[in-house]
C-alpha cells in the first residue's frame, strides 16, 4: 500500500475535523471508509498530528466493533446475529457460510473475494433471518439459499 | 465534616473523601485490588465494595469512589458483599492461576477456587487493574502503553502489541504492578529489557553503576530542562 | 424560503408543505425505510418514476417513512385528491405497470389495497385530516386502517408522521404541526413551565430505565455550570429492536424540535444525536434534518427571535453495545474508548467534559413536541398509571404480524401478542417472549394476561427495554437462548471491572457446556448465584442486568435446563449436540431433495423409496427439514 497515500488521506481527514480531539472516532471511521480497514500508518499520522498518544489512537481503534486493523476482502458478508435472527436459525447460516468459504467468522478468504463477519442486529427483524451482503440486505435467508447467493458474486468476478 | 457509620462506628470524614479513605483512616480494613495512593481510582477490581444504606435504600457501591455522605450508614463485611468478593477472587484466580498474590488474599479470606471455572493460560498474572497504564499516562506523563480490545480481549501492551515507541523504560509500570506481570530484566551490563524493547543504561559517573535507561534520563531532560550531563550520577551518589 | 422567525413564517412554511404533502393532483409514496429497501422499496420507487416519465403522467412521486406493517413491504400509497389512501402492499418492481394502468383508469380489479385511509387525527393540529368524504361503493370492501387487527389497538404518537411525511422535507414536517410545539416554547412558556408539563405527563425514558424524563430535566436545569449539553441516544443496541431507526429514518425532525425544546427547558445550547454507524440511511436522514432545520433558523442562533440559540452536532457510534449506557456514550463522544463509569456522580451534574448533560432516547425526545402541543395532562390520561403514553414495540420473532406497533402501556401481552401480532405462524404454540434485550428477559406463556408497564415488567423478572419483543414457540429452546444473550453479552462487554467481564464469560462457559451435553449437577445453581453476584458486583447497567436472560429463563423454564443437564436432551430440538434428525419411513416420498441439499451428502437412498440419514456424518444443520416438503424429517 501506498504510504504517501495513506499518509495524505490521514492528514486531510484530520484536517477536516479540525484536529478536534473529540472527532477521533469520526476521522477513523472516514479512513476506514476509504481503505475498507485501518492501515497502521494512518493511526501513526493521527498520533503525531493530533499529539495524542498512539496507545490511545490503538486503544480506540480496537475498542470499538466496526474498525478493522486487517484488510479486508472485496465482498463484505455480514451475518446478523440479532435474536430475531437467532430464533431464525442465524447460527446455522453462520456455519453454512463458514463451511462453504472455508473460513471462520471474522477471517477473508485466502483469494481476498469474501471477508465474513458476525453483526449485531442490523435492524431488520422482521426480515428474520438476514444477510447483508456488500450493503445489500438479503432477506429470509436459508441455508439452502447460500451456496446459490455466494455464485453470483463469484461469477461476477469470472466476467 | 461529614458524619456516617461504619461498621457501626460513628465516624467522621472530611468532604469529598471516598468511604474506602475514611475507612482506612479509622483503621477499618477493605481489601482492594486496583487502587493505589498516587493515582485516580477507577473501581474496576470490585473488591472494595460495601453495602450502604440511606432512607430505607440498601445497595452496593463501590468504596473507592464512592464518597462518604452525611447519614449514611456503610457496611464492609455484609453477606452481599462476602459474596461479591468472593466471586471476583474466584474469576480472577480462574483468569490467572499463576498469581500468587490472588491466591494468597483468597486464602487469608478463606475463598477456594471454583472448580467449575474454566482456567485461563494466556493472561499471565495480569487482573487488568490498569495501574501500570495510568501510572505511564499521569505519573511518567508518557503514555507508552495502553489497553486495547474489549471484555475478554482486553489487553495491556503497545500498540499494535509491538515494543512502544514512546517507552523510556523507567520501570513504573513494573513498580506499580501488583501482581508481578510485567517484566523487566536488567543484565547488569548496561541492558534492560521491559515490554520487548532494550534500553542502554546510564553509568553513574560517581560509582559507576549502571542506574537508568538513557533515554528515561533525555526524557526527564527534556521536560525539567536539566542539562544531560548533570543527570549522570545515580540517586545515592548525589 | 428565508429563515422562519415568526409564526408567520411558519404558516407560509406549513402551507408550501401542504403542496407536497397532500398535492392537488395524484400522488404515490413509497416507503423506503430500512424495511422497505430491503424488500425492493427503491427499485418499485425507480420504476415508479420511469413508468410515469414514459406515460408522461403528472404524478407526485414521494418517499415515506414506515407504517410498520413488514409483512407489507414494498409498501405503495396511492392519494388522489378527495379519495382516501390507498395502500398497496407487496408492490414489487413488475407490479408498478399494472398499478399504474389502474391509477389511470380508476379501478381497483386487479391489485387489490390492503387498506384505504378515509381520515386520520393531526395529533398536534388537533383537527381531521379527511382524504375522501364520499367512499365510493367499489372501495367498501376495502379495510379502513383501524380495522385491520394490526393496526386497530395502536396509537401511533411517538410514530406519528412515520409512513405519512417525506422525512427528507421540512416542510412536510412543519404541515403536520412540526415545530409549532417549539414556537409556543419559545415564545410563550418559561423553562419551567415546559418542565412541569413534562413533568404533569408522566413522561418516562423510553430507552430502558424508565426514568422520569421532566425529574432528570429538572435536575440538568438545576444543575451547576454554564455549558450543559443535551444527547439523544440513537445508539439503539439490543438485538431485535429497531423502533428508534425507524423513527429515526422516517420522522427525524420530531426527534430534533423535541431536543430544541429540552435543551431551552434545560439552559443547553449544545446536543449531540449519538446514532449508531449500523444504519446508515438514519444517519443521512438526520443529517439532512439538522441540515434543513439550519437553513430555516430551527437550529442556530436567535431561533424564533427568543434570544435562544442552540445547535446539534451527528456523532456516529463505531459498533459498540456498551455505548447505549449514557456514561460510555457521553465517553465516546468525548472521542474515546466508550468505558462507562460508576453513576454515583449524576450524569445531569457531570457528563460530557465533566459539564451537566442530560440524555435522553429517541422515541423519548419524539414524544416531547406532542406533550407540549397537547399538555401534559392529555398525555398522562394515556396509558397505565405509573407509565403514560405509548410505547413503540417492534414485534418479531415466531409471530405472524411482524412490525413496528405503537401501543398505551398497560395493554397485555396476549393483545399485542394475538390481537395485533395475529399469533404464532404454523399452528404452533407460544413458548415466551423476550423482552428487554440483553438486560431483560423471557416471561413465560402463563404470563400472558401481564400489562405491558414498566413495573410489571420488572417485577415478571424481565423489563421494558427499548422495545425489542422478541416472540418464541416451541420450538425455541429456552437455554440456548439464554446462551445466545450470553454470547453477545461475553463479546460486548467492555472489560473494565472483574464481575461482568469475567462472570459474564464463566457463565457462558457453563451455558455453553449445558448445550452441549456437558453440563453437571449443581450448574443451575452455581448460575444463580454468581447471577446475583455480578447484579450486585459490577459497575454499570450492562453488567448489573446481564444476568437477567439466564435468571429469568432459570425461573420459568428450569425443567428445560434440567432435562439439558440430567438428560442431555433439549426438548424443542435446537441444540445440536443433543438432537438427532431422523426420515419418518411412512412420510418420506424419496423425491432425493434433502440428499441432494445436504452440505455433508449424509443422506441416501434409492429413487422413490425412503431415505435414511447417516448419523455419524450429520452435522445437524437442519438443511433436510427445511427442504422436505412433506415433513418427513423429524428432529428430537
């Protein structure tokens, strides 16, 4: 990854907020919008142009659920795990998806295509039991449905 | 001056003082885990709990923050209480099974580990007190470690886990650590090592023995403006 | 238009939302809230838009927030001036051309609505809202809204403009009576006049803890210090709730007049919406609110001309549940690790920056615009004695109506449950609901005659929470679930005393145990008590209620847990490693489905003749039962 990259996107980022101590959680979230994880240097530059110590940029960044300090694959699949869709059966979709991506809730796949994550309710209960897959909620899934969602996206990487 | 009962002890304690100080200063003991003179008190070990009651309320509190009120009646040995310290020994002895320290307070209060617990083997000696990481931030005022994670992840170290940049060795952290996790090795020729990261001690130009990482001396150096040289003698030669 | 400053202003304001709100020509309004995007809302919306370009129709075309009937997504209101609304449910992208040809043509034959609406009640305006005086014959067959059995027993307050108004246009809001609540504070009653109608209300917290909103005001006024800040707390975490997102996505303005009016009550002149980073139309939604509400002068300085100014900044959360306490949300939106801490010092004293705070949840702040139209004493005859006014509940879970119903407290279990909820789906039984989330709990189908309130729900061993009913039948196995809440609790916790992060993952290491056939003799017990230590022993609310989904479900269904634990079996088949899934020989028709499905091929047998499942390969993923279609698989 690009270094001088990351390093200008960090400082535009801060520099958008002001350098406003308060607003750390905001710049990591828009850094992260753009690189899909926290890439360490940034979290450097935030250190050093904020001046707030790195174990407490660290601390934030592992604190909270939705910052990746690993990049992630291309297609984000996230289970929802609320108990709306555990009475659903969301347990057994996780075990689907895991057995068909050979991978386990929070790891990518080796050829960077699919990174698969639990989340807690997405809000859409009365959906039970739900996928989001790259942003798009998928409804009423089952685990027989599966196998069938993760090959469009796999064709869609073919073409 | 507030006016309350310990124990059934009419007591006084001055404004703004926490129920453990007033307490301690009447000679009544509460075992606590996370607190320390020098430093503000969190209330994350839940050793120091009491039971207070006031207008017909009863409730735990926790006496390390908790600050004495006028009327208010304190119980430090009540059953609830027994209880709750019970089990924050029995948690932390399945945590770190190697703490000797643990396991001596859970034996001079006459608590056994559970046996339905499960053991931990990856947390060392370390209750997660935080003394060391608010002993880095507000006393050594560098910040070099930190916790990251949450719940059961959660972790003392660097950042990123790796050896802190920002650490000057001073040892604190070790000091402060009431259960001996952190390590710090010193060779006796010039070397310590804390948090995987060696340090070059300074030769005290008096006796030369070897008395502090150079780079904990440029630190204070730095921030009191005294000059280098005139930090090379160790404390017992000044 | 300029700023609004006089109640003139206002009326010009609510008459140029009057032209899109209920235009002189047809409109159609999709609702693409959360729920209805998910069922294909925005596709029908594009569609809808294309077929009209193509015909060359003059149609307003509008979004809207949810009714919260789910079942019905896409939902599509039709509203021809001077005929009721029409409401189309299921209205996928291939149905807009023939829903269109019947808007030309003025018939109904072909899709058919699910309800029309004659007339509604401006809750603030306090006058009728008539869309269609005369009915005409054809639509008498047509359900009114209040005579679906969903909608019936429901009154919508805190949800008021949800499903009607376009959330992204002001002007609507203000149509509908919006901000003319903030008007008459500012310009006719004093801080404390507005507290005591708050206070006259009854007005209880909605998130949770049911704290009396008009005392915690009064305290935040009282309150030493310049600066005080008002929150709104849309970090709406328990799993299987999601009232606050769709107030949030479909009515944001009410959230913020009723900030504005607290914050004036209080002596606040900033706020903060703390909304979770989960919903990402919400936080655009509320962004666009505050956005638009600026521009008017609602927000800023010298609203109103009172001398009062008072802004509010949008902080996402980062995926946190702890962060739904107030104090780890007010640590977070200092920009750091949200770690709660001991309440002993009161939020409304030293919150934010150590400053006077006072928090207050969504639906909480959406109520206050409507108490203030209508006064408190109106609210408080709503509802049960100790809990006035209405609740939003989002019903999901084993229930047929699943949605978003806004109820008077003090209504039963059973009326939300069967009356509006329709009942169990596939003839089965009701097992439990569960309320309350991770901190409350699961009250048992004896119980179903209970008034849903704030103090029954506590003294059942459960309690309100944010609204999340989750319902269960027979086949939801009372243990797992317990282990379930464990398991987020584990991953939730913050780590920051012993009791909760500790207790919590012992406990769920027995829980988990149980489940899998490893439990022993004296872990029910072991459970209770160390359940009672941590309520006792922990530092915040997450810890002090975490034990409640195993001390509740221990209460009710102890059987359960020992028939796991002496057994080693688990009677409503869930947990898999005391389950076995077996083919009935006189059902099973051999048409290979399930051997076909099955993810570890364990299943075999001849074309036409039955089959058998090899136990030794089954993983148990229940894969066959779902595909058979002749419930020839059975599990026990």
């Amino acid at each position: 990854m690009d270094l001088k990259a990351i390093t200008k996107t960090a400082r535009d980022t801060i520099k958008k907020y002001n350098r406003d101590h308060s607003q750390i959680i905001a710049i990591l979230q828009d850094i992260q919008g753009v690189y899909n994880y926290l890439p360490k240097e940034a979290l450097s530059v935030i250190s050093e142009e904020m001046d707030v110590p790195l174990s407490r940029v660290y601390e934030i960044a592992t604190f909270y659920n939705s910052f990746s300090l690993k990049p992630r694959g291309k297609h984000m699949i996230e289970i929802c795990a609320g108990t709306a869709c555990h009475v659903q059966g969301a347990a057994n979709i996780l075990d689907r998806f895991e057995r068909e991506l050979g991978i386990k809730r929070g790891e990518t796949t080796q050829d960077g295509l699919f990174t698969l994550e639990e989340v807690r309710c997405l809000g859409c209960c009365s959906l039970a039991a739900v996928v989001r897959l790259d942003g798009n909620i998928y409804p009423f899934v089952k685990q027989d449905d599966i196998p069938r969602i993760l090959k469009k996206y796999k064709k869609q990487e073919v073409k | 001056m507030v006016n309350l009962t310990i124990d059934g002890r009419h007591i006084q304690a001055e404004e703004g003082s926490t129920l453990l100080s007033a307490a301690r200063a009447n000679g009544i003991e509460i075992p606590t885990l996370c607190h320390h003179e020098a430093l503000m008190p969190t209330g994350s070990c839940r050793m120091c709990v009491v039971e207070v009651s006031k207008g017909g309320r009863t409730r735990i509190v926790t006496s390390c923050i908790y600050l004495a009120e006028e009327g208010l009646q304190v119980n430090t040995k009540s059953q609830r209480v027994q209880e709750v310290r019970k089990l924050v020994l029995q948690l932390l002895m399945a945590r770190c099974p190697e703490s000797e320290v643990v396991r001596e307070v859970a034996k001079e209060m006459g608590v056994n580990p559970e046996p339905r617990f499960k053991t931990s083997k990856d947390k060392g000696k370390c209750i997660l007190c935080r003394l060391c990481v608010k002993a880095c931030e507000s006393i050594v005022g560098v910040s070099a470690i930190g916790l990251s994670g949450r719940g059961q992840t959660k972790k003392v170290g660097g950042p990123f886990m790796e050896a802190p940049q920002a650490c000057i060795g001073c040892g604190s952290c070790v000091y402060i650590c009431p259960t001996g996790h952190i390590v710090m090795e010193d060779d006796g020729k010039g070397h310590r090592e804390i948090w995987g990261k060696t340090f070059n001690m300074a030769q005290c130009r008096t006796c030369g023995r070897y008395f502090a990482p150079l780079e904990q001396l440029s630190f204070i150096s730095k921030a009191t403006k005294v000059p280098l040289e005139s930090l090379m003698v160790c404390t017992s030669c000044r | 238009m300029g700023r609004i400053r006089t109640l003139k202003d206002l009326d010009l304001a609510a008459k140029k939302g009057l032209e899109t709100l209920f235009p002189k020509k047809t409109k159609i309004m999709v609702g693409t809230a959360t729920s209805g995007i998910a069922a294909g809302a925005l596709e029908v919306y594009e569609e809808l838009k294309r077929e009209c370009e193509k015909r060359k129709l003059d149609i307003h075309l509008s979004k809207t927030g949810s009714m919260g009937m789910d079942s019905l997504e896409p939902l599509v209101e039709v509203i021809e001036p001077g005929k009721p609304r029409l409401a189309y449910g299921k209205v996928t992208k291939d149905k807009v051309s023939p829903l269109i040809d019947q808007v030309v043509s003025g018939s109904i034959d072909g899709l058919k609505p699910a309800y029309r609406i004659d007339d509604e009640d401006d809750l603030i305006r306090q006058e009728k809202i008539t869309y269609g005086k005369k009915i005409e014959a054809k639509l008498k067959g047509i359900p009114k809204i209040n005579e679906l059995p969903f909608y019936k027993k429901q009154l919508r307050i805190a949800l008021r403009n949800c499903g009607t108004i376009d959330p992204e246009n002001i002007y609507e809001y203000i149509a509908r009576g919006g901000y003319y609540s903030l008007y008459r504070a500012l310009s006719s009653m004093t801080p404390e006049q507005i507290i005591d109608e708050v206070t006259i209300s009854g007005l209880r917290g909605r998130g949770g803890g049911g704290f009396p909103t008009g005392r915690k005001w009064l305290s935040c006024r009282k309150a030493h210090g310049d600066i005080k800040y008002v929150i709104c707390n849309g970090d709406e975490g328990d799993p299987g709730a999601y009232m606050d997102r769709s107030l949030m996505e479909g009515d944001p303005h009410s959230i913020i007049e009723g900030m504005v009016i607290g914050a004036f009550a209080i002596g606040a002149h900033e706020g903060f919406i703390y909304v979770r980073n989960e919903y990402p139309l919400a936080v655009a939604n509320l962004q666009k609110a505050v956005e638009q509400a600026r521009e008017l002068g609602l927000l800023g300085d010298d609203i109103f001309k009172s001398g009062f100014s008072f802004d509010i900044k949008i902080v996402r959360g980062a995926g946190a549940f702890v962060c739904g306490e107030s104090t780890a949300l007010m640590t977070s939106i200092e920009g750091k690790a949200g770690e709660p801490r001991a309440k002993y010092i009161h939020t409304v004293e030293q919150g934010i920056w150590n400053r006077p705070s006072n928090l207050n949840n969504v639906e909480t702040w959406a109520n206050v615009p409507v108490i203030i139209a209508r006064g408190g004493k109106w609210f408080a005859n709503i509802g049960a004695k100790n809990s006035t006014g209405t609740k939003v509940f989002s019903l999901v879970g084993k229930i047929n109506n699943v949605g978003l119903v806004e109820v008077p407290m003090g209504i039963t279990l059973k009326e939300i449950i069967y009356d509006i909820g329709g009942g169990i789906p596939e003839g089965k039984s009701f097992k439990a609901v569960q309320t309350g989330g991770p901190s409350g709990g699961c009250i048992p189908a004896d119980l179903i005659d209970l008034p849903v309130d704030f103090d029954s729900l506590w003294e059942a061993g459960s309690m309100m929470g944010s609204g999340g009913m989750i319902v269960m039948d027979d086949r939801t196995c009372m243990v797992d679930i317990a282990r379930y809440f464990f398991d987020f609790l584990v991953s939730e916790s913050c780590g920051k005393c012993v009791p909760c992060r500790e207790g919590v993952y012992q406990m769920y290491e027995i829980l988990h145990d149980i489940c899998h056939g490893r439990g022993k003799k004296g872990d029910i017990e072991l459970l209770e008590s160390m359940g009672k230590s941590i309520a006792d022993g922990s530092l915040c609310a997450l810890g002090g209620s975490a034990p409640n989904p195993v001390l509740s479900t221990i209460r009710y269904f102890r059987k359960e847990y020992e028939a796991h634990i002496n057994k080693k079996k688990c009677p409503a088949g869930v947990c898999r490693a005391l389950i076995k899934y077996s083919i009935l020989a006189d059902k099973c028709t051999g048409c290979g489905v399930c051997a076909k499905r099955c993810p570890v091929e364990c299943i075999s047998g001849e074309r036409k003749k039955v089959h058998i499942i090899d136990q030794g390969k089954c993983i148990k993923c229940g894969t066959c039962k779902e595909v058979c279609k002749f419930d020839a698989i059975i599990v026990e």
